[in-house]
C-alpha cells in the first residue's frame, strides 16, 4: 500500500520530501554557534557561554535573527512582524561594555521578542493592525525601557490577535495567520500567539506577552511554554496598547521556569506612569529567584479546583494529564485538597466583563499627543483596515457610550471584583490551601479555521477578575505532538509560591521539548 500513497504523484512527493530534508538540514545549520547550542539555550547557559568567551552578543543575535529568516516565513510560521534593525548594533555595544568593565548585566545581550502592542522606540508597534502600519511611538513601554536598562536585546515584534481581541488565535491585518510550530496545521491560541510560537521556534531566548482574560497562560499553554500573569499592579502596562486596562497585564513567556523569573525580576515594580503599581510598594522580593527550589512542593496545600474538569466537554487526554500531573506533585510532597470548591462560583462570574476598549483605547491616543496617528476609534474604524474576522467586535465597541455610568473601576475598586475575590480567597482560607491548580485549557489547540470544536479556555475568569497572580507550566502532549499546560493560580502578590510550585513540578516532569521541525 506504500508504493501508491504517492502513485502518480511523484512531483509532489519529491517536493515534500525535499522541503523536508532541507529544513532538517538549515535548522542544524543555524542552531550552533561554534560548539555552543543554541536550541533551548537559556538565560543563565548564555551567560556561561558569554563569560567564557564561546560566543559573542553579536554572534547570538546574528545567529537568531537567521533562523527567524530561514524559518519564519518558509514554514508559514508566521510569527514575526518585523525584526529591529538596530539589534546587531545594541549587540556592539553590549560585547564592548563587557569587553572593557568585565561584567555583565542582569539580562546582557539576551534576544527578547515583543508582542506587537508594546511601544518600541526604534520599531513600528501596530497592535496587530493594519491602521497603525508604520507608526513609532515616541518612547518605549515601562517594561521594554527596563529591559533594555538591563542588557537585553529588543530582536524583533511578534505577530498577535488583531487589537488583541481573540483568544483562540492570532490573525492580524498587519501580518496574517501565526502557526503553531508543534504542527503548522493548529493554532497557536491568541492573543500573544506570536510571541509563544516565535520563543518556543527558539527565534529568540525569552519574549513578552499580555494577557486581558487568556492571552499569555494560553498560548504558553498551546506551544509548550511557562507563562507568568503576575497580580494586577505587580508591573506596569504603561506604553501597551490596551484592551482592557482594568484586566491587562504583561509579562514574561519563556522555556523555562527560571527564564520567565529573570524577566519578571525586571519588569516587577512601581511605576508612576502607572497609578496601579503603587499597590506593589513594599510587596516585591530583593529577587525572585531565590524560590527556584527543587523541593518547592513539600507541604504545599494545593486546591484542586475540578470546575472545569468535570464539565462534559473536557477533552480525556487533558483530563489524564492533569491527574498525572496531581499525582506528580503529591509524589513530591504536595498535599492536595481534592476538589476545592468555591461558593455561589457561577453566580459570582456573571456579568465580570466590562467592554473599556473605545474608552481605554481613546485614551490611550490622547496620551500620545500630536504623535497620535489617530484621534479615537471611529478614525480607526473608518479607515477599513482591519480583518473582516473582527469587525463586529469593533463595531460593538463603538456603541458602548463613553459617560462615567458605563466606565468600570478597577479591580480593587470594582464591588463586583471585590465580592468575587473574596469569595475565592475564602474559600482558600477555609481549606487552609497556598494554591489553585487547573489544566491552563481543557482542550488540545484547534485546527486552523475551526470555530467549532469545543475552545477549553479555563483562562477567562478568576486571575483576571479577582487580580491574583497565576502561572501556567507544560504538562505534557496530546495526540502525541500538541502541547498542554498547567495552571497555577495564587494569592494577591504570592508569586514566591507559585514560583516554587511551578520550578520544582518543571524539574520533575521535564515536560518541555522544542517543536522538532524548528530544533
């Protein structure tokens, strides 16, 4: 039966094979520098190489930005917007500083993709959409401007859902379709797909997401990566495109456990571009990678919360990785409170969502000034450029008024938040727990254009309505090649325990593997 898959077809399976075994052979060509590894090369393993003198800043940003060349666009990956021409030259500077003072910076010479809805002095930020093509900010976003205070190399902008507005996947005018890399054929979720798939690809060694309801914790989740929303006023959005400012947070989206730490280290702190911030003074470690603990799971009292487990449309594989995942973290010292249960938690989640997009995004406009390429949204939405697939979306955030009787607080303000954290925090209280633990989706990622199978996002509500921090850690594959996540979420702050949960569970499980095609 083999010799007539491809009989009369002998053109394409050529084609096939060739593409094959060239892509094969350039990803070996371009994951090496000297005898270093590139491939899932971290943080701390760049530094050693650096140090030691195996490689060079510039050497690794060169060598990124070829496999972003070689792969990205041939494989129809899709995950870059657009790569900062100034790279090779930061890259310079950063091999000189070191040559001359022999230190090296908390994140020296380390390649960061940026989600494209983080302003970015030298590079367009367009937030996925059409309309803003060729708009540079005037200034960097609080969180880029501290990662490059500490040596990091802004490579390039990642693709994203158009204004963020999809959590299932990641399609923009300004860009088209992203891909996942574990199988071209699937999603990579949204919004902050671009910057999952380009960072799981190894296009470069850590990168920034955000996430509104979903849009880090679920395309972590889909491309086999660690994904950190941190408690809302842990670090700044100012210079990010928003959503809605009430719900989003940035942060780190990495291989590793330790990586995702490194760059929350950076970014964690008061900022006074941004009031919420000041709820953070006084609450954030010297550093956070003092909880890198390999024993971080003994006496640990972990809440199962089966909420989204035992609903009928939970995918079985999801379902017996996350008992294999719980039986793991008892293995190593965790005490499990199965299930935890949260009062009334239905009722509680009614009518959380607050549609501040016009509101937040016109804002947002005005603080730019003359350098606003647009007034307000209706300029925006009369232009025409943006995808048919979210013009409704736009359309209905236009009809939402502007007066103070349709603007929503904050979540420390907002009775309805307040009430809904309270409730969960509790009913954590009452179960003597540190944690909640759910599968990150309780479903594999979706075919590309498939609106119908059930979407498993368990993302949507209590991290983004209550503000408590939560983090989400490869928790094995499906169908043997897609990606699964576990999800953590802890108490307003808590992110040393999470982190220990999270550190030790990764180092047991050693769950994440790089997409073969792009190793």
């Amino acid at each position: 039966m083999r010799t007539k898959i491809f009989q009369g077809r002998p053109t394409l399976f050529f084609f096939i094979l060739c593409s094959f075994l060239l892509t094969s052979l350039s990803c070996k060509k371009h994951n090496r520098i000297g005898d270093f590894l590139l491939t899932e090369a971290t943080i701390a393993d760049i530094h050693d190489a650096l140090f030691s003198g195996k490689i060079t800043c510039r050497q690794l940003v060169e060598t990124y930005l070829q496999r972003i060349e070689t792969f990205d666009k041939s494989t129809r990956l899709n995950a870059i917007v657009v790569v900062n021409e100034n790279a090779l030259k930061r890259a310079d500077e950063l091999d000189a500083e070191f040559q001359k003072t022999g230190e090296l910076r908390p994140l020296h010479g380390i390649p960061i993709i940026v989600k494209d809805n983080y302003e970015t002095k030298d590079m367009q930020t367009t937030a996925g959409s059409e309309a803003l093509e060729g708009f540079i900010p005037p200034d960097d976003a609080y969180q880029v401007k501290v990662l490059r205070q500490a040596g990091a190399v802004i490579l390039a902008k990642s693709n994203m859902a158009e204004w963020a507005f999809s959590p299932y996947q990641t399609q923009s005018s300004i860009a088209g379709i992203t891909r996942n890399p574990y199988d071209l054929n699937y999603v990579p979720a949204g919004s902050s797909g671009g910057t999952a798939a380009a960072v799981s690809a190894n296009f470069g060694t850590a990168g920034l997401g955000t996430d509104t309801g979903n849009s880090i914790r679920g395309p972590s989740s889909h491309c086999c990566l660690v994904g950190i929303r941190s408690t809302m006023g842990l670090t700044s959005r100012d210079g990010i495109i928003p959503l809605y400012l009430r719900n989003d947070i940035g942060g780190p989206m990495c291989r590793t456990v330790e990586d995702a730490v490194r760059i929350l280290e950076v970014i964690a702190g008061y900022d006074p571009a941004d009031p919420i911030t000041e709820k953070c003074r006084g609450k954030v470690p010297e550093n956070y990678r003092q909880y890198l603990d390999p024993d971080g799971l003994k006496n640990v009292r972990i809440g199962v919360f089966r909420f989204y487990t035992d609903l009928p449309t939970a995918d079985p594989e999801i379902v017996s990785l996350f008992e294999k995942a719980l039986e793991d973290m008892k293995k190593a010292g965790a005490f499990l409170v199965d299930p935890l249960s949260i009062p009334d938690f239905g009722e509680l989640t009614k009518d959380l969502w607050c549609d501040m997009f016009r509101h937040d995004l016109n804002n947002y406009l005005a603080s730019l000034g003359e350098k606003a390429p647009y007034k307000n949204l209706t300029e925006i939405y009369n232009t025409g450029k943006f995808s048919l697939y979210i013009k409704k979306r736009l359309y209905r955030a236009l009809e939402v008024p502007l007066d103070e009787d349709h603007v929503c607080r904050d979540l420390y303000s907002e009775p309805r938040n307040i009430a809904f954290r309270d409730a969960v925090l509790k009913a954590m209280e009452n179960a003597g727990i540190d944690v909640l633990v759910y599968p990150t989706w309780n479903n594999p990622p979706r075919r590309l254009g498939d609106e119908r199978s059930p979407a498993g996002d368990n993302s949507q509500l209590i991290p983004p309505h209550t503000g408590m921090p939560a983090l989400t850690v490869p928790m094995g594959f499906v169908r043997k090649k897609l990606p699964a996540g576990l999800q953590i979420v802890g108490k307003l702050f808590d992110e040393p325990t999470l982190i220990r949960i999270a550190y030790t569970y990764e180092q047991l499980t050693k769950h994440r593997r790089p997409p073969k095609r792009f190793e």
